[in-house]
C-alpha cells in the first residue's frame, strides 16, 4: 500500500519562501508522475504543477516562474518550491502519484499553507 507524506507547511509572510516535501512510503511503479495541487478556502482544489518521471515539468500559470516541482526518485520524494509567495496562496497543499500501468492515484493528506503578514 502506497503512502504519501507531506511536509513543510506552515505561517509566512507575503513574499515570502516555503518548500514542500511529500514522501511516498510503500512498493510504487518506476512510471509515474508526480503533482502538486493546492484548495483555498471556499475554492475548488486546483492543479498547480507536474514534474514526469524524466523531470519534465508543467506549471499552472498563477505560479509559473515563482514555483519549483522537482523530486528525488532516490527518495521516492517530490518537493514545490515557492518564492514570492502572495496572499492567495494560502490554501491547503496536496500532493499526486500517478502510477501507471496500471494507473493509480495516490494522495497525500494535505499541508496547510497560509500566507500572511
């Protein structure tokens, strides 16, 4: 059974920088991506990046250029990397798997992310 945890949440100020972490923990398929998506609140959960398995990297365009997805495969491990972060960035962080072959999903429990000053 495949676990995702995540990390790094946390209070900052506008601005600011944040990095998130989330570990996959259990038996995963060498073909997957990862993603990051985020849900403010009173909002629908959104998609804010993906990095494949070749590292290739696709960004939401509300955060294109302050945000970075990358990962360890090592580690089993995806990080977002935020720089100036802005108010509506607050919002609870979710990390994806995709698996393929066959396809599977897998969700991290949520991060709480609050920009503020």
């Amino acid at each position: 059974q495949v676990q995702l945890v995540e990390s790094g949440g946390g209070l900052v100020q506008p601005g600011g920088p944040l990095r998130l972490s989330c570990a996959a923990s259990g038996s995963i398929s060498s073909t997957n991506n990862w993603a990051w998506y985020r849900q403010a609140p009173g909002k629908q959960r959104e998609w804010v990046a993906t990095i494949t398995r070749d590292s290739t990297t696709v960004y939401a365009d509300s955060v294109k250029g302050r945000f970075t997805i990358s990962r360890d495969n090592a580690k089993n491990t995806v990080y977002l990397q935020m720089e100036s972060l802005k108010f509506e960035g607050t919002a609870v962080y979710y990390c994806k798997l995709v698996e393929y072959g066959p396809r599977r999903d897998y969700w991290g429990q949520g991060t709480q992310v609050t920009v503020s000053s």
